[in-house]
C-alpha cells in the first residue's frame, strides 16, 4: 500500500522548510517591534462561526469549507465532530477568542498577530492550496476606528514583505464605506448590473442576488468588460466615511507607502467595511495575491462581542515563496563538529563525548552507521561539520581522539579529557 499526501497539500523539507523558518523568524521580530502579541487557536472550530463571519453568501463558506465528519459519539451522546469544520482563515477565530476571554475589559487594544496553516477546499493549482499558511493580524478594540491603525497595519504589512526581500508587489486600496454605505452601494450595483445580469458568467449571476459585490472582481472576461463600463463612482458614500479613506491615503502618503486605488477591490469575505486592501504580485498569475485585509468594525459585535472597531490582514505564505523565488541551493547546514568513530569500542566513548559536547552547547552529531572514514568524512562534510573528531584504534589506545579543522586540513591529536576545552577555544 502506498501512501501519498492528500490532494492540494504538501510537505516541506529541508532546505525548504529553512526558508519557511526564515520568514517565520523575521516576522516575529517585526511583530515584536510592532508591538503584537502572538495567539494560538484551535484549527478547527464551529461551522457557524465561520457562516456567520465572513458570510453564508461568500465563496469560502459556498463552496470551500471542510467539514469535520465522524461517526463517534461523545460520553454525552452527541455526535463528536458534528458542526465543526477546519478554519479557512484565522480573522473569526481571534475574533471568537476576543470575545470568549472577554479581552474588551482586560485591555485597550488588542494586538494580535498568528502564524499557521488554514485550509479551504479548493481547486488545487500554482499558488492555491487546500491547507495553505498565513501570517496574519488582527487589531481590535473600543473606539480605535482610527486611520492611523489603519494605516500601521498596511505599513506593517508592507515591511513584512520586504523583510522577505520581496519588491514588486503592488498594493491597492479601496473603501467599501460604513454598512449603511454598503447597502447603499449594492442598491446602486444591482441597479446597474441588472440590464446585463444575462450577460454575466453563471458564478455571477448567483453572486447579483447573493453578494453582488462579487461580480466587481470576477476575473471572467465578459464580466470584466461590464463591470469596467459601468459608471460606478463614490457617490454612495457619506462623508465622514470619504474622509476617513481621505486621511488614510494621506497617512500612507506621509510615511512613503506607494499605493494604487482600485474601485473594484470588494475582498470575497462580508465582514469588511471602510478601508480594504489586497497586496498583488503581477508574475504570480491568476492567484496573484500575496496578501490581503481591511477593517471589520462590526463582526465582533455581529458575533455576539462588545460593540469594538478591528481591523487586520493575513498574507500568504506559498505565495511568499513562490513570488520570492528564492534559491534552495544557497542554504547550507552547519554544525561546529562530528564525530567518527572506526569501532564499536570507539563508538561508546564516541557516543559519551557527543553528549558531553551536546550538553555544553557544542552543535555535534555522529557517524552512527560506521562505514569507512572516507564515507564519514562525506557525511561531516554534508552536514557542514566545522571540526571532526576521530576515534581510531591508536586514539582509543591512548585515551585520545583527532581533531580535525575543517577550514585549513590541519590534524591534531589530543586527550580525550581535553576535547570540550579545546573546542570552546576555538568555536
Ligand atoms: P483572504 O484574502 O481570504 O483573506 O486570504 C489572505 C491570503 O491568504 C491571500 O491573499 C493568499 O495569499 C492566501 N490564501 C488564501 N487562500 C489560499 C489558498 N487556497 N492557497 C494558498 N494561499 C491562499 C483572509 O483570509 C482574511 N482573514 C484576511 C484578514 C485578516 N482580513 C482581516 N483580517
């Protein structure tokens, strides 16, 4: 029987997975300098948590959400697993946290950010997954519609794609308004949709009753060309919500954040209102965005929370590294020694110094399989040894090992009480 890992996921192994902690790495000190906070939820929670954030109508919840489905019962009786589904993104699930532990009365501001792998039942193809990771965050909390939040959390966003050495992304914003606004403007879409809707794609014409915002970013050509010659402006917005994008942009514009607008930037998720933002990296094809957010002032209540503003992003992780391009073979493994050993007598004194040098803090390993110095040697040099201690027979004798480094050829016998110090001096 042979095994294989289920269809639109992958495993990541070294070298790469070096890459993924690189990025993982310089994320958290970005994070820290920022001043977020890392939380951890489970990777599955209630169906309708997600249903009811990011929407019944939206794409995710129609067609992409994996269910949990069992058989076993609980001590109770109950169906175990029923109800649950694996999280497709990481925004209901910080805001469910916020709510459960009551985190409106413990703080100000809650700054969250997460790191982990989502799932969605997708068509797998170049850059779109079925469990996929982000590095996402989430800032909530009383009155803190402000848009200068807004406005760190782009930048934050930013720098960290830079910190990933990525350049030519570009990003887009867009401002959907307050609720009232977004009923105001899909009144104004139906309106202008409806002598077309025959027109559109099928996906569309479910999406006009549905969520019609959909239809502005369809990537379908025909729907492309209509929603282009339609006549949509911001004449559906108030004007508090016209200032606040106003203020937002000239934040941006102030801290050197290049941005391009986009009328048609809706986001598939029902949550967002006021500012939306997607991060879009051109070569990337039809699954171009590395990254996307915006604010959701009312989800927390519309869950059942505090009446509290949030906003935040998640960017993703595949499509880091595949816009990153970067190179496997420049990863090199290092350790400070490794040890050869030619007996098996050699072995348990060899086997006794790797975990004296180990416990000392040395990074070491061993050759445990034997074989002959030249193919041991191979070995230290694949794992990037940078001195090699050999257990010979005469070594064994005198109670000594050699100890070679690895950068000049040079050999030295010395006694085998004197190893540790020796290589201290010298690391
Ligand atoms: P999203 O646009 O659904 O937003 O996903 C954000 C990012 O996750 C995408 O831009 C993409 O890079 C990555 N992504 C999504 N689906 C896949 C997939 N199937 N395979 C590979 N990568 C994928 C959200 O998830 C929101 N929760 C973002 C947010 C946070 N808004 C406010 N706070």
């Amino acid at each position: 029987m042979k095994f294989t890992v289920p269809r639109g996921t992958r495993d990541i192994l070294y070298p790469e997975i070096v890459l993924w902690q690189q990025i993982e790495d310089r994320a958290r000190r970005i994070f820290s300098v920022y001043n977020y906070r890392e939380v951890r939820t489970p990777i599955f929670e209630e169906t309708e948590l997600f249903e009811r954030s990011m929407g019944e109508s939206s794409d995710v919840v129609q067609k992409q959400m994996l269910n949990l489905a069992s058989q076993k019962v609980d001590v109770d009786g109950k169906p175990l697993l029923s109800g649950l589904s694996l999280r497709p993104e990481g925004t209901a699930a910080v805001v469910r946290s916020y709510i459960q532990n009551n985190l409106h009365k413990k703080e100000r501001i809650s700054k969250f950010f997460y790191i982990g792998p989502m799932f969605r039942g997708e068509r797998p193809q170049k850059g779109r997954l079925r469990q996929f990771h982000q590095i996402g965050v989430e800032v909530i909390g009383a009155n803190t519609a402000s848009p200068y939040l807004d406005a760190e959390v782009i930048a934050l966003s930013v720098e960290l794609l830079k910190s990933f050495g990525l350049k030519r992304f570009k990003l887009k914003i867009n401002t959907l308004g307050s609720s009232s606004d977004k009923d105001k403007f899909s009144g104004i879409l139906r309106s202008l949709l409806e002598p077309k809707i025959s027109l559109l794609c099928d996906d569309c014409q479910q999406r006009f009753d549905r969520n019609v915002f959909r239809v502005l970013d369809c990537k379908n050509k025909r729907c492309r060309d209509i929603v282009n010659s339609l006549d949509i402006n911001y004449s559906y917005l108030s004007e508090e919500s016209i200032q606040y994008y106003e203020q937002v942009k000239a934040i941006l514009r102030d801290l050197g954040i290049e941005f391009e607008e986009s009328m048609s930037l809706v986001r598939g998720l029902d949550y967002y209102t006021h500012i939306v933002f997607e991060i879009a990296f051109d070569s990337l094809g039809s699954q171009d965005a590395l990254g996307a957010g915006g604010r959701y002032n009312n989800l927390v209540h519309e869950l059942g929370g505090p009446q509290v503003d949030a906003v935040g992003f998640a960017l993703g992780i595949e499509r880091i590294l595949l816009a990153g391009h970067y190179d496997e073979n420049t990863i090199s493994s290092h350790i400070d020694c490794f040890i050869i050993s030619m007996e098996s007598v050699g072995l348990r004194q060899a086997f006794i110094l790797l975990n004296k040098l180990r416990s000392n803090g040395i990074c070491c390993d061993l050759g445990y399989i034997g074989g002959s110095i030249k193919s041991q040697m191979r070995m230290a040099n694949r794992a990037g040894a940078r001195f090699v201690i050999i257990f010979g027979e005469e070594e064994i004798k005198n109670n000594e090992i050699t100890v070679k480094d690895m950068n000049d050829g040079s050999q030295k016998r010395i006694s085998l009480s004197n190893v540790l110090q020796y290589l201290k001096e010298k690391l």
